[in-house]
C-alpha cells in the first residue's frame, strides 16, 4: 500500500507555527496548585575592621616562597631551551669573533658569563631578597591598612547568597 504523496505548500510570509502560541500540558500540572514563592536573596553587610599582621607575614613568606620556585623553575627551563636550541653558541661565536684582537688570540667566552650555574645562582640571590622583600613589604602594608581602618571604618563588603 501506498501513500499518496502530499505537494509542498510554500507559505506567503512567515511559517504559521512560528506565530502559535506554546502547547502547555495540562495532564502534568497537579490538582492543588500551589502559589509560587519567590526566595529574597539574603545579605551580609561586612565590614573588614582589622587585618592580622602576623598571618599577613606568614601568608605572604609562603607565596614569595612559591613565586621564587616559579621563578627558578622558569628560568631552568628558559635557559635550557635556548641552549638546546644553540643561541649560546651562535651568540658566544659571534661575541668571541668580535672581541678576539691581535695580541689576544682568544675573544671573551660568553658562557663564563651567562652559564647555567651563575644564572641559575644569580636567580637564587634575587629570588631570595624578593621573598624578603615581598615579606616585610606586606607586613607594612598590613600595618597601614589596619591604621587607616581605625581612621575611616574599614572596608564595607557585602556578600549576597545566588538564588
């Protein structure tokens, strides 16, 4: 058995379902409808009075201290690269090729100076007074901070709740 087949109408203007209203289903809303309830968002108004130096210090110890890993890791990886790649030695034959003179057979060796050892320790050297830096420079402002709290009433933060 066939079906007939059905020509394709072209409609003037807009397809008709896209100006129907939503079927809705009645079978699925239940006898005793409830009203809707909206929930009101709560809020917190805070204010950040003080700030504890000594956790200040020790929080900022320990993230300098991440941060001069970082810094270590990257320069590590940094200087390896470009040495695997060759820029020492392309750079060490043209400075050498530039410096090297009659009376002095052998130019300037760049690798005594930008070696893995004295930059990794040169990277240490810096890496360290930054954490004592980033440390004590913290515990100031933390100082401060409390200061101009007592002064002007702190920050005023307001948490609300996602409903």
């Amino acid at each position: 058995m066939t079906t007939p087949e059905v020509p394709a109408r072209e409609w003037r203007g807009s397809h008709p379902t896209s100006t129907m209203s939503p079927v809705t289903d009645t079978m699925a809303q239940s006898t005793t409808s409830r009203p809707v309830t909206r929930v009101k968002a709560r809020r917190a108004r805070l204010v950040l009075g003080r700030v504890d130096p000594w956790s200040v210090m020790k929080l900022s110890f320990l993230l300098s201290i991440a941060m001069a890993i970082v810094a270590v890791v990257a320069v590590f990886v940094l200087w390896s690269v470009l040495d695997a790649m060759g820029v020492f030695d392309s750079v060490g034959r043209t400075v050498e090729s530039v410096t090297r003179s009659n009376d002095n057979a052998q130019g300037i060796d760049i690798l005594n100076y930008v070696g893995l050892g004295r930059v990794l320790s040169v990277t240490f050297v810096l890496s360290a007074v930054n954490v004592v830096l980033m440390t004590a420079l913290c515990t100031l402002a933390a100082f401060l901070y409390n200061m101009a709290a007592s002064l002007v009433g702190g920050l005023h933060v307001t948490f609300t709740e996602d409903v």
